[in-house]
C-alpha cells in the first residue's frame, strides 16, 4: 500500500480507501461489513468513509460494531462522517443542512454511531446556500478546538466556495479545510484537474476522491447490457438506469468497451485500470473505494499492480480513446 499526505497536513492516508456508500448499502450485517473492512485494512487501508445519510445513519451504525468488533487499534485507521442532509427520513428544518446547530449535533450523532471519541475526518456533505459561511468554518474549527474532530473539509464545493472559507480562517485565525471530496473518474474530470488545480499548491487542498468506477460503468459489466443481478434492476436505482440509458451513458458504454481492449493488452481488468488511473494522479490523496462482496475489496486493493503499467504511451492510448482531456483553468486565485 501507498501512503500520501493528505494535502499539507500530516496526516498519511492509503493511496486506496474503503467507502460505505455501496457496500453497506446493499447489506446490514456487522459480520459480512467486518469481512469486507478486514480485507481492505489487511491490505493497508487505513480510511474507512461514511456519512450521516447513508442508509439513513444505519452505515454508520454497522460501521461502527465492526469497528468495535474488529479489535484494530484506534491509531491504525481512519474514519470520517459527512454531514449535511441528515440520518432519518422526513427531518425537520434543525436536523439538516450547515448550521451550527446541525453540525455539532450531527458530528456527536457521528460518533456515537461510530462508537469512537473523535471524528478522524468531518466533511461538509455539499454546500448549503442558507448558511454563511462564516458560520461553517467557526463551527468546524471550534470541534477541532474541542477535541471532536481532528481535520475537517468539504465535498462538492467549487474553487470559489473553497477560497472564500479559506480566506475567512485566515481573516479570523480560525482552521481552514484540509480537504475536497469531489467526484473523480475517466468521465470525470474537469474539477480536480482544472477546476482545483490551483488550490493543490496555494492552499494545499487534499482531495479523497469518490466513484472512481463511475457508478460501476468502469467495471465494463454493463458493456454487453445490464446484468440481471445489477444494482440497476433494484428499485431506487430508476435514476442510474436512466443515466446509463441516455445518449451520453451509450457514448460512455462503448468508450468503456475500447478501454477494457486496453486492460486485456495490460492483462488486468477494465475496475482495476480505472481506480490505477485515478491513483496516478498525484493531486489526489486517496481512492475512496466501495464493494458488495470481499472478491470485490480484493480486486480494488489490487489496483495498485496496475499503476506501474500506466507508461506515458498507455496513458496516451488510454487518452485517445476518452477524448476529453481538459484544457485552460477556469478560476482565478
């Protein structure tokens, strides 16, 4: 396993990191969860993802009895909550969004379904429009004042709304974001390679990267149509069918069928090119990673084998195919 800084910070995280989103998802029971942590931690992973609105607080809950079940010491790993949305369905006007309210409640909400004493990682789970932000970096560095966080940072956030909370830490000597969870994959990329790219030397944002699969389009499982036993068929799932359905998704389907011909020519597989290929970018501090199974952990954490292979010409082969490199930089410090 590979260990990078996350941005300017002292903190070392696994270049691969295990998400709950998916995993958790499709299965509540503490055991399966554990296999699925355990085969992540055992290959060097030591950040384990969550957020209040994962299955409704009920992620966090099953992460947090693996966790305790596990026995891993609490200086070997970890764990993050987001915030924003809230755990249960139907919430009142208190019990979402970014005040200050929300957030202490939330993060203490956090830990003790993680059953741990502090939040590793806090992020801002998308920017809400009704809150200052003046207010959000208060709050988030008064719990790192307190002991309840030790880093915080953000998800989703443009350029702009980044450097307006950065420069109201400076302006108040408060703690500023250490870190961006953004989308990021083949399809993906405008935002962490235009979009930031000057937040990474400026600021020293880190970046924990989520859906590095796309959705799991970059399995290449939906190059010859949809399986029965995909997550697509499931309901709740209509929106993501509708994405792979449209016009851009079979665009991307068959972009995916002339990446997998380059994986066979490496002699990997099209899920274990597509995390490598996020890997070799040296702005992004961890892979947040999800699975339904253990085979699936395993092949993730594997990823790191393909890295190496990624020469300049695979890179520009790979290029060709995705015709969609960005260009020029659309923000100004």
């Amino acid at each position: 396993m590979e260990y990078r800084r996350l941005g300017k910070s002292g903190l070392k995280v696994s270049v691969l990191s295990f998400g709950s989103w998916v995993t958790f998802g499709n299965q509540m029971d503490v055991d399966a969860a554990l296999e699925s942590m355990a085969a992540a931690y055992d290959a060097g992973c030591n950040f384990f993802d969550n957020a209040e609105i994962y299955a409704h607080g009920q992620s966090e809950t099953i992460m947090g009895q693996a966790l305790k079940k596990s026995g891993w010491r609490r200086d070997s790993y970890i764990v993050s909550s987001k915030v924003m949305w809230g755990a249960i369905p139907d919430t009142q006007p208190t019990q979402r969004g970014l005040s200050r309210k929300h957030l202490v409640e939330a993060c203490h909400q956090a830990m003790e379904r993680l059953q741990v004493d502090y939040l590793d990682l806090y992020f801002c789970h998308r920017p809400d429009p009704e809150v200052p932000i003046e207010e959000v970096v208060w709050t988030m560095s008064n719990l790192i004042q307190q002991g309840k966080v030790l880093y915080w940072g953000t998800s989703e956030w443009s350029a702009q709304q980044l450097m307006e909370a950065y420069s109201v830490a400076r302006q108040y000597n408060l703690i500023p974001p250490t870190m961006e969870q953004p989308q990021y994959h083949m399809f993906h990329r405008h935002t962490v390679e235009v979009e930031y790219a000057r937040l990474y030397e400026a600021i020293g944002l880190g970046t924990t990267i989520w859906s590095p699969l796309a959705s799991g389009l970059l399995t290449g499982k939906y190059n010859d149509g949809v399986p029965d036993d995909s997550r697509l068929t499931l309901p709740g799932y209509e929106w993501l069918r509708e994405m792979f359905e449209s016009e851009e998704g079979r665009r991307r389907i068959q972009k995916t069928r002339e990446l997998t011909q380059v994986a066979d020519e490496l002699g990997t597989s099209m899920a274990k090119l597509a995390i490598a290929w996020c890997v070799k970018n040296p702005n992004v501090s961890t892979v947040i990673t999800g699975a339904s199974r253990v085979e699936q952990v395993v092949e993730n954490m594997a990823a790191l084998e393909v890295v190496p292979l990624l020469t300049d010409d695979v890179m520009e082969k790979l290029e060709a195919v995705l015709d969609n490199k960005p260009k020029g930089m659309d923000f100004q410090l």
